[in-house]
C-alpha cells in the first residue's frame, strides 16, 4: 500500500470523528491557562479525554507531566509525539467566550492547541492499532516557556527508548495548513545575562562627585550593539538583546547601581560559548573607565533545536502526501526563537514542524494571539500520519 493510500481521507477521518471533541478540550484548556510546571488542571484534563483507551498511562512526570504509551500489534521501534500544555504570564485581550478566566496568564504561544491535537492523535492511531509495527509515545509536556520541562523529563528517562521524535507549533505569518521544517537548526539556542552596574551615587546636582551607574549602563548597551555588528561573522547569525533596564528613584538623585538583563541567541556552539566573555569583558571595560564597576551573571539555557535530516525529510513527505505537495514547505532559514524540544532532540533524532495558522494572525506571545481552531484537526492528521509512516515497514 503506497504512503498516499494509507494517507488518504485521513484528515477527514480525523476531523468527523475527533474534530468536536477536539476543539472542545482545546477551549476548556485556553479558559483554565497554567505557568510551568504547575499544569495540574490541564494534565487532569489530558487524562479526561484519553480515558478509555488503550494506553499505558504514567503520570506526574516532570511534576505534572502525562506520558501515554501505546503497543501496536506488530513489532516495531518506538515513536515519540510530544505537545506542550503551559501557558503565558500575559493578560488576554482576544475577546474571544471561551477567553481566559485568570487575569495575567494566557496561552498565547498555541499549547492548548499542541496539545488538543495530540490528544486527537491518541484517538486516531488507537483505532489504527493494526496498522502500527512498533509503539506510539505521547508526551504531554509541562514548562516548556523558560523553566526546561523538555530537559526535566528527559533526565527522568521517560524517552530512553524512543527511536525517533516528532512535534508540531502552531505559527502565524506561515499560510494556513501548511507545515513547514527543515534538516540541521531550526531554532536558536536561548541564553541570558543579568548584570549590576555599580557606580557612586550622589546629589543630581552634582554629578562630578559620583560614579553615575545610569551613564555607565546607558554606555554599556549602546556598546554591547557591536558585539554582533562587529565581533562575529557576519554570516554567522546572532542576536544579542538588552530587553530590561532599570535604575533611581527619584529624578533628582543619581542611584549607586543600575541593571541590565538581557537574551542571546545563537545557532553555533562554539560562537555560543565565547559571548559571555565578550559580553562581561566589554561591559566591565566601559565601567572601569568610568570609575565603576560591573556584576555579571550569564545563564546557558535551551540548546538550538536540530532537526535530524533524515526525520526532517520524512516530516515533509508525509506532510506532502497528506496536506498536498504545495503545503509542505522546506524551510530556507530557522527562527531565532528557542524551543525547549531541543532536548528531545539531542537525545532522539527527530524534527520539529511549524503548522501555518495564517499570515495575518497575531504573533506569538502577544495578547491578542489566537487562531482558526479549523487546523486542529489537520494537526492531529499530521501528527497521525507521521507515526503511521514511522511505523509502517
């Protein structure tokens, strides 16, 4: 049976038996937003909608972490599928009746809809258990907005026997239903800095008699602009951030100390390592040379996201045969954003896939983000179809 076949009125499959119920859990989840690793209310609401069916279910993985398995009838390796539940710390404007109901969190980044459709995928491929030589794993995901659920449940061994991995994200300014990756990086690493200037403070009125923090810092960040504009290779892409600042407390007073936070982002490992010592040396030159000093702090976080070539080829096979070809995009360039599926990923070969909601929608992390609950059906197909593939021979 050609992969087309086995692919053909999958999406409507899905859609006419799972489509409500998937669309349903995915309101109940938006409406409940949690930070995290405190994901107890939508982990129950995972259990819910998987109960009934033929899964080995484990829980309290990575705090609240669900992992569903499920055996197939022929022999096979292991598939790994994997959506995130957590939320934003972000007040939602959206308008929307099933907006919301916690004043200052929101999913606005898609995970209520990662992970409706994987719950959707779990339906589908329960049904199809006789068409699985292998085992399908689902991982439902705590933390992965800055805290490294990925790498917590990783390190709890959950994924030590899957042979390969896939996960879908929701993005706008990508046409809607199309899925686009690509084999090497897709995503950046995602570090960050913190760092305390530290000067004299005095009278506002007498700056000669203070090592004034708020000109060393305001310094500092215009300096630290030529560290991707003049010390890396201007083929080699970076970016370097001062998204905090903050100093004083009165217009009238020149404060001991100002700080500084900020990201950077890097897909090569080698410029990844070097910035810190850049970034601390350049900031305490210009300090000293102000009669100050600086305190640095620097945080390796989430590692770039590399997709496997050969699973980012399968990934856009299926998506061809299923979607059409025209809606399986290879990708030119990654996003400078981070994904904590990084983790997965030096551990298992895989690839993670951006599913188009539209090219007008609101972006990621915004406020106002939402998206036409029509492609969580097709997400759900393509999640399907990607284990089907895996496990097909």
């Amino acid at each position: 049976m050609s992969v087309v076949q086995r692919f053909d009125g999958l999406e409507r499959e899905v859609r006419e038996g799972f489509g409500e119920k998937i669309v349903a859990l995915r309101r109940e989840i938006h409406r409940e937003p949690e930070l995290g690793f405190d994901t107890e209310k939508t982990a129950a609401k995972v259990l819910a909608a998987l109960d009934g069916l033929p899964l080995e279910i484990q829980t309290g993985v990575a705090e609240n972490g669900v992992v569903a398995t499920l055996e197939g009838e022929g022999e096979g390796p292991t598939v790994g599928l994997r959506a995130d539940m957590d939320a934003l710390p972000i007040h939602e404007e959206t308008g929307l009746p099933f907006a919301s109901e916690t004043d200052g969190k929101m999913h606005a980044c898609g995970h209520d809809g990662h992970t409706s459709m994987l719950v959707g995928a779990a339906h589908a491929l329960s049904g199809m258990r006789h068409r699985l030589n292998g085992t399908v794993r689902f991982f439902f995901q705590p933390a992965e907005e800055g805290e490294g659920g990925g790498k917590v449940m990783v390190d709890a061994g959950v994924a030590d026997d899957v042979d390969s991995i896939f996960a879908l994200h929701l993005w706008p300014g990508l046409p809607f239903g199309r899925a686009a990756t690509k084999a090497g990086p897709i995503m950046a690493a995602a570090d960050a800095f913190e760092m305390t200037v530290k000067g004299a403070g005095g009278h506002g009125a007498m700056p000669h008699l203070t090592a004034d923090a708020i000109a060393m810092a305001a310094q500092i960040v215009t300096a630290l602009q030529t560290v991707v504009s003049r010390e890396v290779d201007p083929v080699e892409p970076a970016v370097l951030t001062v998204g905090e600042i903050g100093a004083g407390t009165a217009y009238n007073i020149i404060p001991e100390t100002a700080r500084l936070g900020g990201t950077v982002r890097t897909l090569n490992e080698d410029l990844r390592r070097r910035m810190p010592e850049r970034i601390e040396h350049l900031a305490r030159g210009i300090a000293q040379g102000m009669r100050g000093d600086v305190q640095f702090d620097y945080e390796f976080s989430y590692p770039v996201t590399v997709n496997d070539e050969y699973a980012a080829w399968r990934a856009l096979g299926v998506a061809g045969d299923l979607l059409g070809e025209d809606n399986a995009i290879e990708l030119t360039n990654p996003s400078m954003g981070a994904e904590d599926f990084a983790y997965f990923l030096e551990k298992i070969p895989g690839a993670f896939i951006w599913l188009g909601v539209g090219e007008d929608v609101s972006g990621l992390h915004t406020p106002t983000f939402a998206f036409d609950e029509e492609i969580l059906p097709l997400g759900s197909a393509l999640l399907t179809a990607l284990a089907l593939e895996s496990l097909s021979s």
